[in-house]
C-alpha cells in the first residue's frame, strides 16, 4: 500500500478513514483551488515516505461537499489527521512537507 494516494468519497469514507487501523492523513481539495494543486506532489511524497505507517488519501471537496461540511473545512486545501476514527490534527493552508510529516509522526504510537 505505501507508496499510493486514496480517493475518498462518501462511499468509501467509513471504511478507509473510520475504521482504519492505522492513521489517514486527509487532503480536502479541488481541481479550480491553485494552493491545492501545489500542495499534490507534497501529498504524493507523503505517501511513498510515510505509506507504511500511515494511509494518506484526499477528497474532491466539488465532488463531496457533505464530507467537507461535516468535518467543517471552510478553505482548502485543508489537511487532517484521523486516528481511532477521529481528527486529531488539522492544518489549513499548503503546508512544508517537512511540518506535515512531523504532525503525523507525533501522532504515531
């Protein structure tokens, strides 16, 4: 699994970010938002750096506007950390990868 970005959806939240057994870092994004396409290679590095401990996947906020509203993203690209099912991190804005790989190291057991 390292390596690779999920697609979220409605569909598939539950099981790949709720019931996930280890930590799901989260893009909320969308194809118009200019922040949010300069902050895709830093996701997709994520995900072939840290995929081993975590699973990293985004959301088309365009193509899933209840997810973002029930997790209250106002601004994209905002970016979470799930763990047991619940955010437990969150930093809106493109973020260094370097801070982002900390915010999920700190949250790893």
């Amino acid at each position: 699994m390292a390596g690779k970005v999920i697609e979220l959806n409605e569909q598939n939240w539950e099981q790949e970010v709720l019931n996930s057994d280890k930590p799901v870092l989260v893009d909320f994004w969308a194809p118009w938002c200019g922040p949010c396409r300069l902050l895709a290679p830093i996701i997709e590095e994520l995900a072939e750096e840290l995929g081993d401990k975590v699973k990293v996947a985004k959301v088309n906020t365009d193509e899933n506007p209840n997810l973002a509203i029930q997790y209250g993203v106002r601004a994209i690209p905002t970016i979470m950390l799930f763990k047991n099912g619940e955010v437990v991190d969150t930093r809106i804005g493109v973020q260094p990868k370097e801070m982002l790989k900390q915010m999920v190291l700190a949250h790893l057991d």
